[in-house]
C-alpha cells in the first residue's frame, strides 16, 4: 500500500530540481499594457525578458473600456505599466489607484508634439466642435519611435540588470521603424497632391495624415459615441462626389452599415477594414504594429490610386 | 334540460371551505335565489357552478351543458372603464356564440342589439363610450349583453347591490322576462325583500345549506337565525376534514 | 416660392437614396407600431417596450457571437431573447401569485445582465451595443425587406384577432366564459410586440424603435375615441414625425433617431395642450352646450 520509497525519492528530486531551475532562471517582469498596440511595442522592446499583460486586446475599443477584476489584479501584481497618455484612457487613473499598484508608469507618448482634434470636424479648418487632444499619436511612425524609447527607458529603470538587452532591442525595432517609416512615404510619393484625401469613420488619423501629407475627412456623427446626423450625411456623400474622393474607409469598432450605404449612394467601392485603435486578432491583417500599418497604407493607397 | 345537480360539494381558498359539504339541484327553468351572510359561499358557489372555481370535493353535474352557455354576471366586473369602446360593441359581445372570434356582425345581428339596449331602458346610447356611464347604466348594458347571449342557464351575483331603485325595478322586470322564457336563473342577493317578491326558490347559504325550498318556507327566522350564528371568519385551527364523510 | 417650398420639403428625398430609404423604413415602421403601440397604452403596459429593449440584448449578443453582424441572425437571437422574456413572465403571473410587471421587471433586468455579460465576454466594448442596433440613416435594402415583412405580419395578424383581443383587454372575464383563448391572444400579442421592436431595434435603433411605438400612441388618445381610430391617428403621427423629423436631421444637422422621436414628443405636447379630446383646453373650454 506505500508508494515505494525510490518512487518518492525520485518525484521529490525532480520537484526540487524543477524548483531549482525556477529560481536560477531570470523572473520575467510583469509588464502590463493599456491595449493591443502598446502592448505589441513592448512586446518588441522588452523581448524575452517580459510577460506582457494587455488590457483591451485585439479589436477592442480602448476608449470606452469598463476594467474587469481580472484587469485590476493584472495591474496590482504588475511590476510596471504601459499606458498611452494624452488623455485616451480616461478609465486608467481609477484603475490604477483601485488596484493599490504602487509602481512606476510609463507614459508612452511622452515627448510627442499633441495635435489637437475638434469633436466634430468634417473638413479640416471648415467647422469646429470643442477641440480636445488627439491620442492617436502612433500612427505617426515617427511618434512610434518615441513610444519605443520610453518604453525602453522605463524598462531599464525596473530592471537595470537587463538594460543592455532592452537597448538593444529597442535600436533593432526603431531601425524596422525607420525602414516602415520611408516605404509609407514612398508609397504616397506618387500620388498626386489632390487625390491623397481619405475618409474614414474615425478620426484617429490625425497624426497620420499631418505626417504623410494626407487630407483626412473624417464625417461628424460617425464616431462611436455621437449619432449620425442626415444633414451631414448628405454633405459627405456631396463631398465625396464632387471631390471624387474614391478612398472610404470603414474602421473596426463602428458601425458599418452606415459607411456601406454612404459608400453606396457616392459611388465608391468601400476599401476595406483600416485598423486604428487597436490590432488585428493574430490571424488577422494587422496582428503587429508593423503589419497593421502595413495593412493601412497599402489599402489606402491602394484606394487613392483607384482615382487617377 | 338546463338542471344543474349539486353532489357534496366543497369549495373554497386555500383550503378553507367557503361552500361546504352542498347537495342539492337547480331545477331546469327554476329561479333560484341564494342567500346567507357576508361570507356565505354564494359567490363562490356562482364561481364554481361556471367553471373558475374547483371543488375540493364532490362535483358539478351541468348535465352537458357547455360552460359558454351559462351566462354570467359577476359581482365586479373586471372591466375596463375607461377603455374606448361603445355601448353598442359591448353589448354585441353577448352574441359570441353566433360570431365568435371572427364572423362580422350583420344588420339583423345589429338589431337585435339595439332591442337588447331598448329591452333595458337605454334606447339611443349605441354610440355612447362606455366611460361615459353612470353606475346604474353599466349595469343595465350588462344586462343586455346578458340578454343577447340567449343562454339556458343565468348566473347573477349581487346585480342590483348599489343600484338605484327605478334601474333594480327595471332589470328584476328583465329577469322575471327571462324566467317567463323558461331558463334556469340563479341570482345571489342581498335584500330578503327582493327575493320573497320576485324569487319563488331560495337556497339559504351559511357555508352549509341552510335550507333548500320553496322561499316562504325557507326563508323564516328560526332558519334566519341559524344562518346568522355562521363565524365570518376562517377557522384557523380547523382539522381537516376526513373524505367522504359530513364532518 | 414653390422652389423654395420644394428644396426644403422635398428635395432631400428626391436627391438621396439614403433619405428615401429612411423615409419608406419610418412610414413601414409607423403602420406597424401604430396598432401595437395603442394596445399597449391601452392594455397598461406602456413600459413593456422600453423594458423590451433590453431584455433582447442577450439574444442579440448571441445572434453576434454566432454569425457576426449578421442582421437576420442578430434578429432571430433578439426575437428569441425578447419572446423568452415575455413568455416566461406571462408564464409566471399566471402561475403564481405575482402580477405580469413584477415578473417581467424582474426578467428583464437578469436578462439585461446576462446580455452585458455576455458582450464583455467577448472582449470588445460595450459599444458594441451601439453597432448592435442600427441606425435609421444606415437602414438598407434588407434592413427595410424587414420592417416591411414585419409589418405587414402585423396588420394582417392584428385584423385577424382584433375581436378577441380587444375583449381580453376589455373583459377579460367575459372572454374566459365564452372562449379558453384569452392566454393565447395575449400571448399573440406579445409576440407581436417583439417582433416589431426587434425589427425596429435592428433596422432603426432602439430609442426609435420604442419611441415610435408609445409617442404617437399616447398622443392619439386625445384625437380619437375608439380603438381603430385611436390606431389611425397613431400611424398618422408616426408617419408626421418621420417626416417631419428627418427633414430637421437634414435641414438642422442634427442626429436622425433623436430628431424623429423629439418631432414625435412636439406632437405628444400638442396633443396634451390642445387635442380634440380629454386635453387641458378641451376640458377648459366653456364649450356651446346643446339644449337636450
């Protein structure tokens, strides 16, 4: 009826030993991200080194989040935290101080020049809703560059043992970012002046079109917070016919029965999914923030050269 | 035949028997008037004789009478005052059986509905909404629905309780009418004046019978009296009562 | 002058595929909701269909998870959800001692939970809410198949039961002597009831949807006195305030479902203030009596 004791002797060497590689391993940092973007840069930066956390995952609206207790405890026991800034995680602050985390955030567009968007722009420069921050300061590449310096540098002050790695990984990503950031200006170089105007249903693209040199027109109404409007709607569909603008696009998180019938009614094709706010699933198009720009400009660009 | 037998019935709430232990027949084309106490059992013996009520024990024989064949006017109608309706479409619901959920109503059908209303004293009110009734109007349009439906047998309970006299006067003429036309009418009443003047049978209902009979015999003091000492109020330390025996 | 007439009244719906679309989808929707709202006034439950809106969320969700943004699966699961609801509360008031709306209250409020729930789980955002329901802007040609389906169902379905339906609003007790089918009416009812906010829900938006359904059904109450009046002048208002409000949504740019149901709520004042009955000025105006 006893287990033999070689039995037991061997189990309990082997749970030692187990143990033994446990602690002579490195402790992965427990690295919590606010969403699918941040957490994929960190993941480039932070290589092997960190378990990296996100909150609002693939496809997810990281405006709008409401925190889960899961997220809460991600945070409490996180060693330290990612998090946009710029005023897009309005939700962050409480959690944070509901959690009892104590330790070090990492804003990650610190140093970024803000841009400023009106809440209910439909032509830049035409009409003005109350003017806010725009968050959505990664879809300059540029600004990426920024993002993976401060997240570099916030790894390094946790875990100062491991700094020579986090630099080295950083330098090899911004130079991935520095060869997507010239193919994205060779891809619009073509394109005429005139046609290099996009509308899309989300106006995330701010920082995106001031970096590339594209005229964003993104309708009133359409967010996913306010409710369409049939005035506006008209004047976009006019818009869209006599500037024959052919690049219309629908985002991932709003309503797309709307863009369809607009795109109808305007006679454009619609040019398929731009993801802005948050990456794809990982069998999606636009899984890293690599391929999710990737997938952007191509589509974009793409449309644009439709209208030549 | 519309005779309706009474077997040992028990009827009830929640156990309590508000009729007990009642046998005994309403002859076919009888005027029966029920009496007792408040608490007597008359209304729920109305309720069972139509169906919404169920016996705890023994039964109701309608001698293959559908339920839809007994008229029934209950004691507070649940209906809906203020609903946009008019006396004549209330009215002409009496004629269910002729058209039922669907059929259209005809001019002959209509007629007749305007005769129910003239039968009850409200000749010109068709195009009335019903909200605009006083008490005793109500009550006469109830009655010509009762009228239309032309049924065997007719349940009233408490018509006339908070009637004005002419309106009393005028609907105990309409149910004499009825019995003339040889239908089996059981009313529960109040006044004792109303039913030794118009009502030849009386059940006197004390939760048991009482008495069963013709009105002058049943309805003297001794019998009076006896049904005056019934407790209003539920036995709450009641056993219960073996079947099949008076207990 | 008549140009001008015409460029506001008219000249949006000539110029946009988009404008006729909502236009046709709101006069479907009123011929539906008209009836089924004056019913609902009628029958006490004037709050059945905002509760409504939420008890269908699980199924919608479901509908979701299943198939995506599917409007026929969306619909069903919405139908399911919402008919479960009101089934089980009817089931439930007529088998214990608990009245309909402290059933249903209670139903819809699990009901919305399980739905909250289950739309978080997914991972997305409770926006998802929003693309869940649609837009009357956004309606498109199997969006308006739909509402038009659904109500023509409804009217034919309506003319059908009337008579038994209305006695079981009426007198439910007469009806329970002369025929064992008032649960049945009520439940055909209630089905229609569903039908039509989920249809409205997915097509058009919940607050359109349920504020088309109750506004002009509450205001028709003091412009007719009898049933099929009463719903007339309910359609009539629904289709008004359609109208009416999607030239404010173009002419004002301002949002559709808010601008309809606000151009309903202007004709809920009016009706109050001065219709043709049981209004504040009919009952203080010293009218002409006659002499007899």
């Amino acid at each position: 009826m006893s287990f033999s004791p070689t039995v037991l002797t061997l189990v309990l060497a082997l749970c030692l030993a187990g143990g033994g590689t446990a602690t002579t391993a490195e402790k992965k940092l427990n690295v919590v991200a606010t969403f699918s973007i941040l957490g994929d840069l960190t993941k480039n930066v932070g290589g092997n080194r960190v378990e990296v956390t996100t909150l609002v995952g693939p496809n997810g609206d990281v405006h709008v989040y409401e925190p889960t207790p899961a997220a809460a405890e991600a945070v409490r026991s996180a060693d330290l935290v990612v998090v946009n800034g710029l005023a897009l995680e309005g939700w962050m602050d409480r959690l944070i101080k509901n959690s009892g985390f104590k330790g070090p955030v990492v804003v990650a567009s610190q140093g970024v020049k803000p841009r400023e968007m009106a809440a209910g722009e439909l032509e830049e420069g035409a009409k003005h809703g109350p003017l806010m921050t725009d968050p959505h300061a990664w879809q300059d590449v540029g600004n990426a560059r920024l993002y993976v310096q401060n997240i570099a540098k916030g790894l390094e002050k946790v875990d100062p043992a491991s700094a020579s790695v986090y630099r080295a990984n950083a330098e090899a990503y911004t130079a991935k970012l520095g060869e997507l950031d010239q193919w994205v200006r060779k891809e619009f170089s073509g394109i005429p002046r005139q046609q290099r105007r996009m509308i899309t249903t989300h106006d995330a693209f701010g920082y995106f079109g001031a970096a590339y040199g594209i005229a964003i027109i993104s309708p009133v109404g359409f967010s996913t917070e306010s409710e369409a409007s049939a005035g506006d709607i008209a004047n976009l569909i006019k818009q869209i016919r006599r500037e024959k603008v052919t690049a219309v696009f629908m985002e991932n998180v709003s309503d797309p029965r709307l863009m369809e019938q607009v795109a109808k009614e305007s006679g454009v094709t619609l040019g398929g999914t731009l993801y802005s706010d948050a990456l794809s699933k990982s069998d999606g198009p636009a899984s890293t923030y690599l391929e999710m720009f990737k997938n952007n400009v191509t589509l974009i660009a793409g449309a644009m050269w439709k209208g030549i | 035949m519309a005779s309706i037998v009474i077997h040992d019935l028990t009827l009830g709430y929640d156990g309590h028997p508000a009729v007990h232990h009642l046998s005994g027949t309403f002859e076919s084309g009888s005027m029966t008037a029920v009496v007792g106490p408040n608490g007597s059992g008359k209304s729920t013996l109305l309720k069972g004789i139509v169906g919404i009520l169920r016996p705890f024990t023994g039964r109701i024989d309608l001698g293959g009478l559908k339920i839809s064949r007994i008229a029934y006017l209950p004691q507070q109608a649940e209906i809906d005052r203020s609903f946009p309706i008019t006396v004549r479409d209330l009215v002409a619901l009496g004629l269910w059986e002729r058209i039922g959920m669907f059929a259209g109503m005809r001019d002959e059908l209509w007629r007749k509905a305007r005769q129910a209303l003239a039968a009850v004293g409200l000749e010109g009110f068709e195009h009335r909404p019903i909200s605009d009734l006083s008490v005793g109007q109500f009550q006469r349009v109830l009655f010509a629905r009762l009228l239309l439906q032309d049924a065997p047998v007719i349940l009233l309970d408490e018509p006339f309780s908070a009637m004005d006299n002419r309106t009393t006067a005028d609907l105990l003429q309409v149910v004499n009418r009825w019995h003339a036309e040889n239908r089996t009418i059981i009313a529960a009443l109040h006044s004792h004046e109303q039913v030794r003047s118009y009502f030849p049978r009386t059940l006197l209902l004390a939760r048991e019978p009482i008495g069963w009979g013709d009105t002058a015999e049943i309805l003297n003091p001794e019998n009076l009296q006896r049904a005056q000492q019934m407790s209003e109020a539920w036995d709450e330390t009641a056993e219960a009562c073996p079947l099949g025996e008076i207990c | 002058m008549l140009s001008h007439l015409w460029a506001i009244f008219l000249a949006p719906f000539q110029d946009f595929i988009f404008m006729r679309h909502a236009l046709v989808a709101c006069l479907a929707l009123a011929l539906g909701c008209g009836p089924i709202g004056v019913l609902l006034v009628l029958r006490s439950m004037s709050l059945v269909g905002d509760a409504l809106s939420h008890a269908v969320l699980p199924g919608v969700a479901l509908g979701f998870l299943v198939s995506g943004l599917s409007l026929y699966s969306m619909t069903l699961g919405g139908i399911a959800a919402g008919l479960a609801v009101a089934l089980l509360s009817g089931a439930v008031s007529r088998l214990t001692l608990l009245r309909e709306d402290a059933s249903f209250a209670a139903l819809y409020l699990a009901s919305l939970a399980l739905g909250v729930l289950l739309v978080s789980w997914r991972g997305s955002s409770l926006d998802l809410v929003h693309v869940l329901f649609g837009t009357i802007l956004a309606v498109d040609d199997a969006g308006l198949v739909m509402v038009a389906s659904i109500t023509t169902a409804t009217l034919l379905i309506l003319a059908f039961i009337y008579r038994p339906l209305i006695v079981e609003c009426v007198d439910p007790g007469f009806l329970r002597s002369v025929s064992g089918k008032g649960a049945l009416m009520h439940l055909i009812f209630l089905v229609l009831v569903v039908l039509n906010l989920v249809a409205g829900f997915q097509a058009l938006g919940t607050l359109m949807a349920v504020g088309m359904m109750m506004l002009p059904a509450v205001s028709a109450r003091f412009w007719a006195r009898q049933v099929w009046s009463t719903a007339l002048a309910a359609m009539v208002i629904a289709m008004l305030s359609g109208y009416a409000g999607l030239l404010l949504s173009y002419h004002g740019n301002l949002p559709s479902g808010p601008s309809i149901i606000l151009t309903a709520g202007l004709c809920y004042v009016f009706s109050v203030v001065c219709g043709a009955h049981g209004s504040i000025y009919s009952r203080y105006r010293a009218a002409q009596h006659l002499t007899g």
